[in-house]
C-alpha cells in the first residue's frame, strides 16, 4: 500500500481499489480466524473491520473527475459521522465487556 501511496500517485481509482480489498482480505482473515481469546475483542475487531470497509466505499465518489464541492463536502460528514458512530460503539463495547469482567471476578 505504501508502494501505491507513492509511485501510483496519479491512480487515485487504483489505489482506491486496492485500500478496499485490502480492507476485505482483513475482514474476511478477521472473520475465518477469531485471533483474540475472547469473543467480546473477535467481536469488536470484526467491527471496526466493517467500519473501515464502509468508510472506504464512501470515499468511492471522492475520486470521480467532475469536481462537486457540495458532494465531497456531504460525502466527506457522512465518512465523520461513520467514524463518530464507530468510536462511540466502541467505547461502549469496551466499557459493557469490563464491566462484565469486573462482575465475574
């Protein structure tokens, strides 16, 4: 990816591409493998996977050649608020499996 980043710089559409199978490949390696011992961090993991993978569709119409400032702009809040989501399911996620933790003990 970083070899993309820098001698593919004017193919943002493969880079693009690229960014998403990668996401795909890691989400499916995620997904197949469940590294983690408990399933509360499989599940958390497997989220933020989907999270990114979303993020990256939406950045798909960023890359077209007709310039509209008010769609990169929309696109761009909607890509925030994904990430906005994200953190605050995670900081739940986490918060919920500590406290199931803290209980068990």
């Amino acid at each position: 990816m970083l070899y993309m980043a820098m001698f593919i710089e004017d193919m943002q559409w493969l880079q693009l591409q690229v960014f998403i199978m990668l996401n795909f490949i890691s989400l499916t390696y995620q997904i197949a493998v469940r590294p983690y011992e408990k399933s509360g961090l499989n599940f958390l993991n497997i989220f933020n996977e989907l999270i990114g993978l979303l993020a990256s569709y939406f950045l798909l119409p960023l890359q077209d050649y007709e310039y509209d400032p008010d769609q990169h702009y929309e696109m761009g809040f909607f890509v925030v608020y994904i990430f906005y989501f994200s953190g605050i399911t995670n900081v739940a996620i986490i918060i919920g499996l500590g406290l199931i933790d803290f209980f068990k003990d």
